[in-house]
C-alpha cells in the first residue's frame, strides 16, 4: 500500500475527485472522493495512465486535460459522464488545470470532478414540476394552463385553441390526447390551410373508388382515421364557408358521408381545432359561421405569445439546448449572461419557434462550451441591433447613446445596475435614456415586464 503524503491528506479533505497526471499521463495522485466516484482504488490508479482508470465520453475527442496541456490555459465546469468500475454512468462537471513544479515548471495536470448525480435528480424534480408533456414553462399563466389541462383532458368535450404561430397549439392538442381515456387510439393532426377544399375534403372524410378519375380504390378519411381517438383540426379559421358547412353537419350528427358514397359513417372522435386568428372577429365579419363556432368552443384555451411570459425564456432555452445536445451529440453546456439578455430582450414575433431557430443557429456554430453572443443571428447582435451603429461617423451624443442602450442590454435592463456601470445616478439615467430616445429593454433586469 503507498503511503500517504501530506498533499494526499489536504485532497482527501475535499468532496471533489481529484488527480493528477505527469507528462506521460500517468497517474499521480488520486484522492478519496476520486475512488468513491469511480469505484476505483488509489492502488489501482496512481502508476495507470489515466485514459484506463477514467473513463469519460469525451476522452478521445475532446479531452479537456489535454486540451490544458496543450494550450496551459484552465479548463472550467464542462459537463460529461463516466462509466464507474460497476459499469454505472454517472454525471460530472470537469475542471482542469496546468501543475507545475517550485520552479514555475510544467510537471503534468490536475484534473477535479464533481459527481451530479443528486443535482440531476433534483433538476429531473424540478424539470417535472415545470413541464407538462413537452411543453415547458414556470410563468403564472403556464401554471394555470397546466392545471386544467388534466380536466379537459378527462372530458369529451371539442376544444378549440386559440393562439399566435408558434406558441405550440398542437403540443397542447397532443398533451390532451395523451391524458386522455382516448390516448390508445390516435392522434390524427390535418393542417387545413393547407390544402384546397376538394382535397381537403377527401382527406377529412375519404372517398370510394371511382368517384372521380384517379380513385382507384377506397380511402378512409382523417376522421375515420381517428376513430376511438383524436383529430386535430389545425388553422380552422381558414376554412371555407362551404367547408365550413360540412364540418358542422360532421360535428352535429357525428357522421361522416365519403365522396361518392351514400351511405353515412359513424365516427366515434374527439375534436380539437386550433387557430391563428380571433374566430369571434370573423364570426362578427361573417366570414366563420357562429353556429359552427359555438359547435367548436365547447372548452376554449388561448395560448400566451412569449413575450407574455418572458420568465420562461431561461427554461426553455435550456431544454431546447439539451435536445439540440441529444439531436446532434455535442456537449454545449450553456447560454452566455450576454446571450440570455438578448433573449430576453427581444419580442419573439415567431413566438417559441423563432427562440428554437435561435438558439438552433447559435448552436451550430458555437465550438466551444458556451454559446455567446457572436454565435447569435445578426440581428439580434447588439453591435449591429445598437441605436447608433448605422452611423457612419460617430458623434459625442451617439457613442453616449450607443454606450447606453449597449450597458442596458448587458444588464437586462436594470436601470439601477446600468447606471452603476456607467457612473451615473439611476436619475440622471432615466433622463439621458428619455432625451436620447434610447429604446430600452422591457425587462427591468429581473425576468419581468416593467
């Protein structure tokens, strides 16, 4: 048994795995909660080179202590797993630095990992009690949406949801069908503005062979299709008045007539519709016929655009970044403070599928751990998003505006903050940013709107 020397007992000490490697990557020290996390003795490790005693997925790409060594510059927090002795996979946080001797000599690397596996159940907790299905979301009114979907889901009831793109409509239809006593059967989703009436009438409700030219044989309808289950009617308020007409008769007399047959057929299906449009507008244009739109909004949901609920751009960003990991098999750990400003400052006209397409780009073409601000589009680029930056030559009056929109934006738009970096009393901010005519963030710097 090797004995212990005064370094070993100081490292012991600590929670963290620790070793260390000379410069043939062997083994040096390795302290207590290295072999409590890797399963692996002191005497089995120090003597090995380290690729044989720690065996992390990003050994053979990306290994972050030879990246240390070959650049002398630390490595910080980089998220991995290792598979212990035991063949368990655990998670771990990665630091890494250069060891050198009294001289200032470089004598090998130190390598500390953290074991996550109680943060990532606790995250899971967490990521629980802020998600519903697939949707995500910590806001009041994403709350309350969760709270009653369960109860609409129970019933049989036609709901009609209503929502700006982008704000997951059919994430909605799905999470009701799957709670719902129908959830074994399907779930058959048509785009209705998709398609021409005729061909979207022979989608919804099928047809018999020969009833026109090219059917040759017979097709069942989406709605027969769903029988048992669910149909998603996506963007009803684009629908035809004729459409419109036969929809109705569908919804009244739950059967479905196919094209060129004149015998009904009994359908057994759960309806759900969503929009992009204000249906009680069009009901009182003439343009949706009220009938039909009483008929629809037995149980009705309208979906918050995001930038109603701006508290759950943080949440969300980080579960798209995890699939985006998962999709792709890359290790990004995370969002930038500059980065997450920015998000949090923009409108989301495209809702959460412009934050996806986003976050998505940056993600391409980051390299490094962490997603920063010139991996974002060049819109949203504060450098190119800044008041002043179409100038030509810059004044006194616009750098000073300049300065100040950036330094907002860098603090979310906490005035009290900004102005401490700047050196100014939040007062006299408050008046430069109205006399400049500055557009401030609308956060004041704490996830809320002003």
């Amino acid at each position: 048994m090797k004995t212990q020397t005064g370094n070993d007992v100081i490292l012991d000490s600590i929670n963290e795995g620790v070793f260390t490697v000379d410069l043939n990557w062997r083994i040096s020290s390795f302290n207590r909660a290295a072999e409590r996390i890797t399963g692996i003795s002191r005497d089995d490790a120090i003597g090995s080179t380290c690729s044989d005693v720690f065996h992390a997925n990003i050994c053979e790409k990306e290994c972050v202590l030879r990246r240390t060594l070959d650049t002398g510059q630390p490595v910080v927090n980089v998220m991995a797993h290792i598979i212990t002795n035991k063949g368990i996979r655990l998670p771990i946080r990665i630091s890494t630095a250069v060891l050198k001797n009294k001289k200032g000599e470089v004598i090998g690397g130190v390598e500390t990992f953290q074991d996550l596996t109680q943060l990532e159940a606790l995250k899971k907790e967490l990521k629980n009690r802020q998600s519903f299905e697939d949707i995500a979301g910590r806001s009041p009114v994403m709350l309350r949406l969760f709270d009653i979907l369960p109860q609409i889901a129970e019933s049989s009831s036609t709901v009609l949801i209503e929502g700006a793109s982008g704000t997951g409509k059919e994430l909605f239809a799905r999470a009701i069908h799957n709670l719902s006593p129908r959830k074994k059967k399907k779930f058959v989703p048509i785009n209705c503005a998709a398609l021409p009436d005729a061909l979207l009438e022979s989608e919804l409700f099928g047809y018999k062979a020969g009833a026109f030219t090219d059917a040759k044989k017979d097709k069942p309808g989406r709605f027969v299709l769903a029988d048992g289950g669910t149909i998603f009617l996506d963007e009803i308020g684009d629908i035809s008045p004729a459409m419109q007409v036969r929809l109705l008769r569908v919804l009244q007399e739950r059967i479905v007539e196919p094209l060129g047959s004149s015998k009904p057929v009994p359908i057994n299906v759960r309806v759900v519709a969503a929009t992009n449009k204000n249906l009680k507008k069009l009901v009182a244009s003439g343009e949706f016929r009220e009938d039909l739109y009483y008929r629809i909004r037995v149980v009705h949901l309208q979906l918050p655009e995001l930038k109603q609920r701006k508290e759950d751009i943080p949440l969300l960003a980080e579960r798209i970044l995890e699939k985006l990991n998962r999709l792709q098999s890359k290790n990004i750990e995370g969002i930038s403070p500059d980065v997450m400003a920015v998000l949090m400052s923009h409108d989301y006209p495209g809702n959460v599928r412009e934050l996806e397409n986003i976050i998505e780009q940056a993600f391409v073409l980051c390299r490094g751990g962490t997603i920063e601000v010139h991996h974002l589009p060049a819109e949203l680029r504060p450098e190119i998003k800044s008041p002043a930056s179409s100038f030509g030559v810059l004044t006194i009056q616009s750098m000073e505006k300049r300065l100040i929109a950036e330094t907002l934006l860098r603090f979310n738009g906490n005035r009290r903050k900004a102005a401490k970096e700047l050196g100014i009393d939040a007062s006299t901010l408050f008046r430069k940013i109205k006399s400049l005519g500055i557009e401030a963030p609308e956060t004041d710097g704490r996830y809320k709107k002003k």
